[in-house]
C-alpha cells in the first residue's frame, strides 16, 4: 500500500487510514488549480534561465 511506504494517498478514504502519519488538514497545491496547468507552470519556473535556474545557481 502507498501509505505503507510514506508516499500520501490520494484516495481520501485510504487517507483516513493513515492519519496518524499524514496531517488530514494540510491543503496541497494543485498544479492545474494553483499554477495554470503543467506546462504554464514548466514555462514559468523550470525552462531555461527561470525560477529554477535562479534559485539553484552555485
């Protein structure tokens, strides 16, 4: 089972099984929802010389 292995289920109701381990009352981003969508969010902080890039600079 995913929660066995500490990866949060996406499944509310298998979530509920692992309460103990995961906080119910976090809410997560949604990419669609919080970002535009996957390839708004890829043009905006992971292309070439973006948010990304600045962030990670040595």
């Amino acid at each position: 089972m995913v929660g066995q292995n500490y990866y949060r289920p996406s499944n509310p109701e298998i979530l509920k099984e692992f309460g103990k381990v995961f906080d119910l009352n976090i809410k997560l981003v949604n990419i669609d929802d919080d970002f535009g969508g996957g390839t708004k969010a890829t043009e905006k902080f992971f292309a070439d010389g973006t948010i990304f890039d600045q962030i990670y600079k040595k």
